[in-house]
C-alpha cells in the first residue's frame, strides 16, 4: 500500500488547527509529568466542560440520563470520563483507553544518604528504560509527601527557570576504558542511578560530626515542606527530564518531549472526548496508571476499577443489574490507544518496512501486538477493523496499519488483552513515536492531529 506524507493534504483552516491542538498538548506534556499531575489536568479540563464528579452527582441523589457528563478518580491516579449516550449504557459504549504512566526514575522509601561529602537519594528505575541513557543530564522531582496527620505537600523542584536541578552522574570518559567495553545494559547498573543532590554541609554542625551533608539537605526540606527525614516512608517522588516539550526540526513539524508514551495518546483521547457532545454510545476516556510494569496494582487495568464504575453508571441509569454490566462490558468497542514505534531509518535493520509505522502518515493501528509468535497479545477481529476504516474514511482521517518491529526481535504489550476479556472488540490505535521509553520521545506534529480527528470519529461511531 501506498504511503503518503499527509503534511502536504492540510488546507490553511486544518493547519490553524493543527498548531492549536499541538500547543495544548505541549502545555499538557509540561504540565502533567506524573500520573497524579496527569488526572489533575484532565479534571481541570474535564469540569470546564461541563463535566461532574460522579461522587457529587451520587450524593445529591440524582439518576443519569442521556447527554450528562460524569467522571471518576481512583486514587488519585486512575480516572474515567463517561458521557452519557441516547441508548443505554448496557447496549456498549465506545472507550478510549490510553496510560498515562511512564517509564521514570522511583525514589526508594529509605533513600536520602552520604557519601564522602555528596548526599544522595537511593532509586529504583520504573518500567522499562535503557540505563545509560538517564546520567549526565538535568533532572527535575515531581510527587506528593503525605504527612502521618494525612497532609499532602506536593513536591516538584527542577521545571521553573529559577529552581535548581538534579543529575545522575557518568563516568569520565577518560577513566571509561573498562567501562566502554562492558555490554549496553551493563554500562550503567540500576544500583549507581542515584541522584545527586547535595554537596554543602550544614553550617553550624561541629566539624567532627559525620552526615554534615545530608542534614543540611534535611534542613532545607524540613523549610520548604515541614518534612522529616521519615516522612519518605509516604513519599511518592519520580525523577523526570527537566524542561518543557520543544518543538522539533527547523520546520518545527515534531515535538520533543518526555513521556510521550502514553501521554501523546492520553491527552488526544481527552481532546476528543471532551470536544464530542453528542452521540448514540455512552463514550468513555479511560486513563490508567502502571501499564509500564504489567497493569498490576489497585490503579492499573488489572484493577476493578473501572468495572466498579461502569456498575454504578448501570445503577444510575438503569437499576441496579449485574447482568446489564456484564452486556455493557461484552457490547463495548475500545481503541487500546497506545504508541506504536516509528520506522527509524538509523535503525533501518530493526523493523519490517512494509509493516512497520511511519512519521506524518497518520494514526496507526496495530492489529496485534505481543512478542514473536504475537504471544501475549490481543488479535484484533476482521469486522472489527473493518468498521473501524469506514469509520476513518468517513471522517477523512489519515490512518495507517503496522506491527511493533521484526517478527524475531521483541514486542511489546498494552492494556487491549485486559479489555478483551470482557468480550469485547478491541484494537491497537495511536501515535507512532521515535526514542520510545526513552528520557526524550519525538512525536510527529500531524499524527497528533490525526489521532485527535480519528479518536473523535470513533467516539461517533
């Protein structure tokens, strides 16, 4: 099949708007560098546009009905946006669901030391990333400390111009001789990505007292966050690139940004769910946390979460029936919305070229994913993709079909299997990305529109 650059097809009207969408996805991508940070953004934009907590709607006593706009938190970390269709919610609904976690760097609950005059905090690297590539360059730390009194301090130092950054330290290159000829994954162990973030000793500790360094650094907490060296124990800290999404290429058509896998689908998921009003299928944007270790845990897709919800919506709407939950969980379509890596030409000998994604030529559909033999992956089913590309032709979006590299090499894995298992139809879809999982992805400025436009169309189906 033909492919085709898509940036040459845009009239004045479709540019203008392709340039609105994208600044509001970087302010996203800068905004939202955690999963906590990413269900704050959403509930912001989800109230300005009508949008209630389901919570709220619940305790005033009030049913749903056809074009209400609810959504649900889990954790602060897991949220649903549902609005309401003009047929029930038991005939199915069309879900969007993307994850908004990211590969990163973990603060250990026991992690602030010294070490011959450095203080240091002790890490444990998130999902799956290329070691190497996170020393020797600004680092920035996002989360929340939670006090035993169940007060939360956020914490985010390294993004404004006048805070400081953090770096994880390399080796030399002139005392890297042994270092060079160890293997990739060797390079680098996780045990010596510990951040570095102090060096100055507390002033007025006598000269003989050891730690000088690491209490100068508690005392600068305990000013700015009335925290305790213990108080890590419920910390919730992520190391992240510092800095803001950049426009990329000197025709600025790509953006360069951390946490594009998933966000870039996440936030164009939000954009269409937020933009469409009406439809017939109660329309859902689902976005989840820890799909980078296995969906596992309490806010993953693994969880009950949005099961629990989906019943609620059910109770609302049409009385309570575990039967009805089960037909609006079999009678769902989803797009799995996940990245999809880009062709690489500088790594031409790792991809398939007739199926693999290219810049500039639209959302991708991946039927299958998984490893070698699709192993751990949901097949998508003919009908289904067929609908889908009326669908898409429709609405005039620009689309394309591949598959996560050469049969032999890896894979990799979503959220769709987990979805699946409640019967029904489920594929792939999103935006195809270079550099995936590491500290800064490139994403093409025209798939991002498209994905917006195809994830709009699906919402209407």
């Amino acid at each position: 099949m033909e492919r085709k650059n898509i940036w040459t097809t845009y009239s004045e009207q479709q540019l203008q708007e392709l340039d609105s969408i994208n600044e509001k996805y970087k302010a996203c991508l800068d905004a939202g560098k955690t999963e906590r940070e990413c269900v704050e953004i959403s509930i912001r934009m989800a109230e300005k546009a009508g949008y209630r907590n389901l919570k709220d709607v619940q305790a005033a006593g009030e049913s749903l009905k056809a074009g209400d706009k609810v959504y649900a938190v889990n954790m602060d970390k897991m949220i649903a946006l549902f609005r309401i269709g003009s047929e029930p919610v038991s005939a199915g609904m069309n879900i969007l669901g993307a994850h908004i976690d990211s590969p990163r760097i973990d603060v250990k609950q026991n992690p602030l030391y010294e070490n011959e005059g450095f203080s240091y905090l002790d890490t444990h690297y998130y999902g799956g990333i290329k070691k190497y590539q996170w020393v020797a360059q600004p680092l920035a730390l996002h989360g929340v400390i939670v006090k035993k009194d169940g007060t939360v301090e956020k914490v985010c130092i390294g993004e404004d111009a006048s805070d400081p950054v953090f770096v994880i330290t390399d080796l030399l290159v002139h005392l890297a001789q042994e270092q060079l000829e160890k293997k990739a994954s060797k390079v680098i162990e996780g045990e010596k990505l510990d951040l570095l973030i102090g060096n100055c000793p507390l002033a007025d500790m006598a000269e003989d007292k050891k730690d000088t360094v690491k209490a100068n650094v508690l005392r600068l907490l305990k000013e700015k966050y009335n925290m305790d060296e213990e108080d890590f124990y419920s910390a919730e800290l992520e190391i992240v690139p510092a800095g803001k999404a950049r426009d990329c290429g000197i025709d600025r058509s790509m953006i360069l940004s951390y946490g594009q896998d998933d966000r870039v689908c996440a936030f164009t998921s939000l954009f269409a769910m937020l933009d469409v009003e009406e439809a017939k299928k109660t329309g859902c944007c689902l976005l989840v946390d820890k799909e980078e270790i296995g969906s596992v845990g309490a806010t993953g897709m693994h969880s009950r979460f949005f099961e629990n919800t989906v019943a609620e919506l059910i109770a609302m709407t049409e009385g309570e029936s575990e039967l009805k939950v089960r037909r609006a969980l079999a009678g769902s379509k989803m797009l799995s919305s996940d990245v999809s890596a880009a062709y690489d030409p500088m790594f031409a000998e790792a991809f398939e070229k007739r199926s693999s994604a290219f810049f500039a030529n639209g959302i991708t559909f991946n039927k299958f994913t998984g490893s070698r033999g699709k192993s751990g992956s949901n097949d998508a089913n003919a009908e289904y993709i067929a609908a889908l590309r009326k669908a898409m032709d429709d609405a005039e979006v620009a689309y394309q079909f591949a598959e996560l590299g050469r049969v032999d090499l890896g894979g990799g894995g979503t959220i769709a299997y987990i979805m699946a298992n409640y019967g029904m139809e489920v594929i792939d879809s999103g935006v195809a990305v270079l550099n995936m999982h590491a500290p800064y992805e490139v994403s093409s400025k025209a798939d991002v529109y498209e994905a917006v436009k195809g994830y709009r169309a699906f919402l209407k189906m």
